[in-house]
C-alpha cells in the first residue's frame, strides 16, 4: 500500500459538506485529544 497525508479540518459549520467530499475517515480513540505529526493511523476509505 501506498501512503496518504491527512489534513485538519477546523470548525464545525457545515461539516456534512466536508465529509461528503472526503476520501476516508480517520479511526482514533474516543480519549484522543489529537494526532502528531507523521503519526500512523487506520483509515477507512470512502
């Protein structure tokens, strides 16, 4: 597989536009409070 770069999304407004143009989803745990930098996660694509 290859790799993908995730970037932020900042507010909360009008949040199903964004999702509705997203490739995947980030799974993290329910207690995160944020991801570092280069840090490795599961992605869901969609």
């Amino acid at each position: 597989g290859g790799k993908w770069i995730a970037e932020p999304i900042f507010g909360k407004s009008n949040l199903i536009f964004t999702l509705a143009a997203a490739d995947g989803l980030l799974k993290i745990h329910p207690d995160a409070t944020g991801l570092s930098a280069g840090e490795l996660v599961e992605v869901v694509l969609i």
